[in-house]
C-alpha cells in the first residue's frame, strides 16, 4: 500500500524490502543465572538489524525479530557464541509460517536438487524454500489457502522426468527442547557423577580417616620433607575435579568479565581458585621446609563444586517438569487421518490414511468415534458428542451436528462424522495455543525486573564482602584481637581467614533469583492452559493480580449470547411480508447476534405467511452505526434496523403506541429492535437474551474477592440495569458504543483503580486493550482475543474467577521463591562470614556453603512447582 501511494503521487520506488521484519527463536545452552541471559539478550541487541530480543532463562531460549536485509541468522548465533559464550542452535526461523519438512530421494545430484528447488518456488501458494544439500531435506513454506504438503510432493514426483525419477516423504524433526533437556540432565549428571568419584576420596583422607587413629595413619607418612600421602594423594584427586571437571565455571567466568559483567559462575571461580591455589602454596612450602606444618583446602574445591554440580543436576531436572503442560499440549493432535475421496453426488470413492501433517485445507476426513479430530473443521455429515476437555477444560461432551466446528485434538465419543477441514498447520486452535503459551513462558513479568536489578551489582557487592571478611578476622588474628584458641590446630590466621572468605564468596551466589519469577510464570501458564484459561505472559498475570473493577459487556459474555425473539409487532400500514423482506435484507450483512436472531425470526414470520422467498433484495448504502444499529437503502426505500438511539438519530418520530411496546419489554429485560421505513416507525421485534446461570455466583464471588463489578453495554438503560439487577451488578453504563466503552473503562482508571474488562465480540476489543487486563471469552472472534491479555477457552464467567485467582496465587509464589532465594543469602552470609563463631563456635565451612547454594535453586524451582497443584475455586454445577 506504501508502495503504491508513493508511485501514484508520480515517483518511482526503488529497492523495496518485500519483508522488513524477520522472526527467529533460538535455544541457548548453559545459562544459569539472571545476569546470563541479560549478557545474552545484551549480545544480541547489539548486532546490527536485530529489532527486539526476549531472552528466557527459564526455558532457556531467546526469540529475535531482526531485519533480514542487514543480518541474519548465521551472524545472530555467531553473536551469541563469540560475544556472549553460550551455546546457541535454531530452532525456528520465519514469521510462524506453515512449514514442511520433505525428505528427498531418488537421484539427488546438486543439479537434480536445483531442479526440485525451482519446480517448488514456481508453484503458487509457496512461499520459502530451503534445501539441506547434505540432508537431502527440504524445508518449504506455504500459505495453506492456496496451497498444501500433498500438491508440493506431488510437484517433486513431477519435477522428475526421463531417467530422474524423484520422490519425497514427510520427515519430522526432532523435538529440540526434549532432545535438548535430556542431554542436559545427562551432563550435569555424569559430571556430578565425576566429581564425585574424586571428590568423596578427598573428603575421606581429611575429613574421616584422620578422625579415626589406627586407620588414618599412614596419612601421615611423609613423602619429601613434611610433604605427606594425604596431601599428595588430596592433590592428585582435586586437580581434575578443578580443572577438568570445573572448567565450566572458567569457561563462563572468562565470557561473563569480558562482557565486563559477574554471574555466579566469577563467584564459583572465585572460591574454587582461592581454595586451589593456597593450598598448592601450603604443598610447595611443606616440600620445601623441614619443619613447615600447615592446612590444606583440596577438599573445600573438590566438595564445592561437586555440591553445586548436584544443584544444577537437580535444578535441571525439576526446570523439565515446569514445561510439562506444553508437551502434553502438543502431544493432543492424533499421528494420522482417514481422508475421503468423494464423487460429484457426494459417494466416498476412496478412504486413504494420512500423516496429519499431510492434512489440506477443504479436505474431507473420517472421524470414527473414539478417534481424536486431527485437524479444526466443520462437521458435514453425521452426529456426535465430542470431548473438548483437553483444550477448553469443559467437563461435559459437546453434542456436534453438520455446521458446527471441531477443534483438532479433541475425541469423538459415540458418533460417525464427516468433517471439512478448515485450519491446518500453524492456524489451528492447538497450535496457536501452543504459540501463545510458548510466547508467555518467554515473557518476562515486571517483577522479575527487581530480580535483575540486584543481580546486576550483587556479585561485585559480594567479591567485597567476602574480602572484608577475609581481612576482618586475618588482621585482628594476626594482631592477637582474639584468642589463638580460636583458630583450629594446624592452621594459621591467614587460612582460618581464607575459609571465612571463600563461605561468603559461594553462600551469596544469586542463581536462585533468576529462576523466582520466570519458574512461577511457567507452571502457572501451562496449569492454566489445562483449565482452559490462556495467559499471555507474566505482565498479564502481574497486572491481574492487581485488579480491583471488573468490567462486564453484557450481550454474549453475562448472558448466553443466543438472543431469541420473543415478539413482533406492526405499527404500521406496512404488510407482514413487506416488513420482513426489510428487516431482512437490511439485517442480512450485519454481524451482531441480534441481528441474526431477527433474521432468523423475520424468515420464520415469512413462512407462516406463506412467503417462499430466498432471493432477498440487495441493500444500497449499507452503513453500520456503533451501539445503535444499521442503515440502508432497499429499491428507492430507506430504512433503518436498531434501537431508539439510530431513530433519534435520524429524526424518526416515535408514537406512544411505539414507547409503550419498547418501556414493556425493556422492563422485562427484553431489547427491542425497531424498524422504520422511509421515515416512520414500521414494526418492532423484542428480544430476549438468558442470562448466564453462573452469572449471579460468579459476580457475588467476586465481590467476596474484594473486586467491585461494573456492566458496560450498547444495550437501553432499562434492559440493562434489569439484567444487572438479576445477576447482582450495581453499577452500570449502557447505550455505549465500543469507543465508549473504552473510554469508560479509562474514567474508572483515573479513579486509581485496576480494570478488567471482559468481552466477546469485535466492538469490545477497543476496550479489551484499553483496560489493564482484557479477558475475551471462549467463543469470541478472533479479533477479540487478539486484543485479551487473557483468553477464556470456554464461554464460562468461572473462569475470570480462576485467571483471577491464578495471578494471586502465583504472585505470592512469586513473592514466597523471593524469600526462599534471598533467604539463603540474608542468613548465610553473615553465618559465612563468621558471626556467631565468637558465641557458639559454630562456622560455615565453604563446602557446606555451596550446599546451601544449591539448596536454595533446588527449594525455587519445587516451591514454583507446587502451583502445579492449583484447583478452581468456583466448580461448576454438573449436576
């Protein structure tokens, strides 16, 4: 459209970018802490064309928008490894595009591979093609309107002519996450596993065996001068534990110092060294001298980076569980279909089975009952109840008859149905819950900026406190400020000192304070997603946490949404049929429910009256008036479809015949549609809308919550303020169009107050953003849910109670991990450093500090997994 409205001015366009804005998602390998996925997403910001990076510690994956016509993907991950020292591999490229995978086979030759690729980019509907010249794999995107995975294989067997014969079968690859999590868990295992081997040997030469005379003896036998066995055989045991085992945390020291940046791995390094390298000084000084009698600290390494190993072993492995709820998600879509061949007349010609991934729009599929519906659809042919619990959380089966939609991944209980396919690939319901809750897992909550604000000078802070600790009991040692008796046999004020230091330096590490919030943001988005209840990330469920007004649409969202006429009346000389032919030709292109009833009910009224019309005439002029109704020209007639508010609008007078019928109805609860023709009212439809039967429940919940409710709708004052007044509303605004819903939610805004806003159709959306937490329900469009910050999979108001009470629950998980992560540190640094040694003797030595480290990562990650045991508070009635 730029493109155009530049040339027609009368100006040439030249080097247009066809697309400006790239998408690709990234796994990133050995992050441990906030400040690591801070250096990464620093690393990629700074590549130049990379527009917005979201790095995820938790998941362990970062998402980049960037500009493909100044980097790409190559140069994003040499970025990563070379600036920021992470591992890091693809995992998707391309703005969430339909995408195949096809194995090639058959002559593959360099050229043959060329051929294919052309025969593919000809095709219409295709949009990238990229072939593995080693794999012999073609990846290729496609719009699936146009086109699908059955017609590009059916190309490549074209392509193949003469002695070239080419074939191509679906390949599937492999999930990288599980994949990538499993050989994690591996790695931190066999490296505990090896440092252990060392390390408990260590730990029995100076901590057991001198303990127990007899047996520890030969400890004691000196090799060279007062160099014994023990501290050879201490030494030999430590140095690949340090070196080797440890080479992680130098690894990661080094990248993270030359970003000019600390993470825990500086801290681990820190201590280790310190440890290592005075005890390689004691062993020097004992070879050297004859009389020298000094204590070494192998087994403070060895131990400490074997206790850390065990907490990210551990960390790993409760880190897998937290995803859980994706995978599962996943897993729903069946592995194959029946897919029919049908004749002109609607025969079944053929029924073939089908990889679901080979699965075309507008094709005709099978679903026997028990059989799970592989792909979204609508029912053609036949009758059932199909379960729909795995993606909307609703209980009971959902009778589905032809022209009703399935969800792919739900089962079939008891019937024989027909389906056409309507969304495949990326565009089904499962796969863009699957996007949405991968996208919140990666979106990070206000709260857990707090966390990278301290981890940020956290480190520095420690390397301090640890030397002062250090030089507060090494000088008041060496100035005999305390008794020698305090300073164990064997040791001197410097190494008595050393040990203090070195327990500050591993009890402080901040690593359980990157995983609070974003552990706490998983569980709780993949237990929602199993109730029924999509959160679009942690700023959703901060903001709703906070939330004191909840904002109600009334039509679809309070009540059921089906509105039904109930009665109809002339006012006019005009003819029954006259009237209807109108009402319907008038109604026929608008949208709302109303609107759809009164057809319904206009072309029943036709019938009775023996009118066998299909054919209605076309309007002229149609114009749609926000929260008042429609507007038209019929032949040379005009007329008008809404309520009192368009009749006033377009000064049509209203009889007292006219007002009674509509005060009548309104006080039933009832909205009236009025219709007037070339200038004068001509008849009128009521229209009744149940409300919802967990309306009432659901609202003096709330109330119970602390959270006050308000009802906005188009709808009259008296219809409104009675619906209100059925389900326990007090406040209520109505004749509002959609901006004025918006801007009403603002008002209540400028109160100071939190504002939910629940809605269902197109003319809520403007509200749904402008509050602090929009909720589309279940059924809503498209355009509605686009616009939540929460979606409602079913069409129950329990579940604003539940996404209400998920946030709480979470944030004050959130808060509980804050005080499991800091605690640690707020405790154990001043017992590290020595405070109560003075009183009751009792210090912390630095191997037993990396235990409380670990302790504490492990004690998040399981206190974040509790959530996972959240129930609803309001149940719905199955009676």
């Amino acid at each position: 459209m730029i493109k155009e409205t530049v040339e027609d001015t009368g100006f040439e366009v030249a080097e247009f970018p066809e697309q400006d804005i790239a998408l690709c998602r990234l796994r990133i390998k050995g992050m441990a802490c906030t400040s690591c996925s801070e250096s990464v997403e620093r690393a990629l910001l700074m590549v130049d064309g990379v527009k917005k990076a979201v790095v995820g510690l938790a998941l362990g994956e970062a998402k980049i928008h960037f500009d493909p016509n100044v980097t790409n993907t190559d140069c994003i991950i040499k970025a990563v490894e070379e600036d920021a020292g992470f591992g890091a591999e693809l995992i998707s490229s391309g703005n969430g595009l339909n995408k195949v995978y096809l194995k090639l086979d058959g002559k593959t030759s360099p050229d043959d591979l060329t051929v294919i690729e052309s025969s593919l980019r000809s095709l219409e509907g295709v949009n990238h093609v990229e072939i593995d010249v080693q794999e012999h794999i073609a990846t290729i995107s496609y719009e699936p309107d146009i086109i699908g995975p059955r017609s590009l294989i059916q190309c490549i067997q074209e392509a193949g002519s003469g002695p070239s014969t080419y074939q191509a079968i679906l390949y599937t690859p492999p999930r990288g996450g599980e994949t990538e999590r499993h050989q994690e868990i591996i790695v931190y295992r066999n490296q505990f596993m090896w440092s252990c081997l060392f390390s408990v040997p260590i730990f029995v030469f100076s901590m057991v065996l001198p303990m127990l005379p007899p047996y520890g003896n030969w400890l004691r036998h000196k090799v060279i001068n007062m160099l014994d066995i023990g501290m050879l055989l201490r030494w030999i045991l430590c140095t690949p534990v340090q070196f080797v085992i440890g080479k992680r945390f130098y690894a990661g020291s080094y990248h993270a110092l030359r970003r000019k940046s600390a993470n825990m791995d500086v801290l681990v390094a820190l201590g280790t060294n310190a440890a290592y390298f005075y005890s390689i000084y004691i062993m020097i000084k004992a070879l050297t001298s004859e009389s020298f009698e000094g204590q070494d600290f192998f087994e403070t390494s060895s131990m400490l980076i074997s206790f850390i190993l065990l907490g990210k072993y551990l960390e790993v492995l409760a880190k897998g569980k937290t995803s859980n709820a994706l995978a599962k998600l996943t897993e729903l879509a069946p592995d194959t279909a029946c897919l029919l061949t049908l004749d002109a007349e609607g025969n079944v010609i053929s029924e073939t089975e089908i990889d679901t991934q080979l699965i075309q729009k507008n094709d005709i599929l099978k679903i026997v009952p028990g059989a799970k519906v592989p792909v979204d659809g609508l029912v053609i042919d036949g009758q059932s109840h199909v379960n729909e619990s795995m993606i909307t959380g609703e209980a009971m089966p959902v009778a589905k008859r032809p022209g009703d939609k399935v969800i792919g991944g739900t089962v079939n209980e008891n019937g024989y149905i027909r389906i056409k396919a309507t969304h495949v690939g990326s565009e089904t319901a499962l796969s863009q819950i699957v996007e949405l809750v991968e996208a919140a897992q990666l979106a990070k909550a206000p709260v857990q900026k707090l966390a990278d604000q301290i981890s940020k000078f956290f480190v520095p802070t420690v390397v301090l406190a640890a030397l002062l600790t250090w030089l507060g009991w090494f000088i008041p040692g060496q100035a005999g400020l305390y008794p020698r008796t305090w300073i164990p046999t064997a040791m001197d004020a410097f190494e008595f000192a050393l040990q203090f230091g070195i327990s500050v330096l591993v009890v402080a590490c901040p690593c359980a304070l990157g995983l609070a919030t974003p552990t706490a943001v998983m569980v709780a988005t993949g237990k929602g997603a199993s109730l029924g209840v999509l959160i679009k990330g942690g700023n959703a469920l901060e903001n709703a946490h906070k939330v004191k007004t909840v904002v109600f649409d009334k039509t679809g969202t309070l009540t059921v949404g089906k509105p039904t006429v109930v009665s109809s009346v002339l006012f006019s000389e005009v003819s029954m049929a006259d009237f209807c032919n109108m009402t319907i030709a008038a109604e026929a292109n608008s949208e709302h429910p109303v609107a759809k009833a009164v057809v319904e009910h206009a072309k029943m009224l036709l019938q009775k009256h023996g009118s066998k019309n299909d054919h209605f005439t076309e309007v002229k002029e149609f114009e749609v008036h926000p929260g008042a109704g429609v507007s038209g020209k019929i032949g040379e007639r005009a007329v008008l479809v809404g309520n009192k508010r368009l009749m006033h609008l377009f000064n049509v007078p209203l009889g007292s015949e006219v007002h009674r019928y509509v005060l009548e109805n309104e006080h039933l609860a009832r909205t009236c549609v009025l219709v007037a023709i070339e200038g004068t009212a001509a008849g009128a439809f009521a229209v009744t809308d149940p409300v919802k039967p967990e309306a009432d429940r659901v609202i003096s919940y709330l109330h119970s919550m602390n959270i006050s409710t308000v009802m906005v709708t188009g709808d009259n004052w008296a219809t409104a303020y009675a619906i209100a007044k059925q389900v326990g509303i007090q406040k209520v605004f109505a004749e509002t169009d959609p901006l004025g819903k918006a801007d009403k939610i603002k008002e209540l805004q400028l109160q100071g107050t939190n504002v939910a806003m629940v809605g269902d159709g197109i003319n809520d959306s403007p509200a749904l953003v402008a509050a602090d937490v929009g909720m589309a329900i279940g059924a809503g469009t498209d355009v509605a849910i686009e616009a939540a910050d929460v979606v409602l999979m079913k069409s129950n108001l329990e579940d604003v109670v539940t996404a209400l009470d998920l946030s709480r629950k979470t944030m004050s998980r959130i808060r509980i991990n804050y005080v499991w992560a800091l605690g640690y540190n707020v405790l154990g640094m001043p017992i590290a450093a020595g405070i109560l040694f003075p009183f009751t003797g009792i210090r912390l030595p630095p191997w037993l500090a990396g235990a409380c480290m670990a302790a504490s990562s492990i004690s998040v990650v399981c206190s974040s997994l509790l959530l996972q045991n959240y129930k609803k508070p309001l149940r719905a009635n199955t009676a």
